[in-house]
C-alpha cells in the first residue's frame, strides 16, 4: 500500500533516473519503455496504455485516447518528450 506522498515521489525519483540515464531528445516511446523498466525494478504497480473512454451526451465515443501510465490505481502520468511545456500541455 502506498501512500500519494511517497508514491509521488517514488515516481518523480524513476522518472529522473531514466531522464539521467538517457538525457534529452529521443522519442517518448522510448522514455515511456524505459519508464516502464524503472517503475519494474521499483516494485511499483503500473497499467501501461490504458484506454480512457469518452463519452458526450450519454454515447461512448471511440476517439482512441490512451493513458501512458496508471501507477498503483491512484496517479495518472502522462509521458511529453518536448522542447519546451506549453499551455496545450
């Protein structure tokens, strides 16, 4: 059983080793693999690319978003392999 604070930080702490390990500038597939890796050798529970269902006016709609990962059923991380955060991230 986690608690968020040390689970955030569990979290945070995997996501930095991979980001010191690889550096910047390769594709989010890559840094989304090597994620997965860490939060394994960290014993932390995780779903990788879960759907996340749309529904407007009562109808699912099938639109194909996906979350990257939901660790320990409690904290969506939602991977950005970008230059720069913007206000559409």
């Amino acid at each position: 059983m986690f608690y968020e604070k040390d689970l955030t930080g569990q979290i945070i702490g995997a996501a930095i080793e991979v980001h010191r390990a690889l550096g910047p500038g390769l594709l989010e597939s890559v840094y989304q693999a090597c994620l997965a890796r860490e939060f394994w050798l960290r014993n932390l529970p995780f779903e990788q690319e879960k759907p996340l269902p749309v529904e407007y006016k009562g109808v699912r709609v099938n639109c194909g978003y996906r979350l990257d990962f939901i660790v320990a059923g409690k904290v969506v991380v939602e991977l950005k392999a970008v230059d720069a955060i913007r206000p559409v991230h």
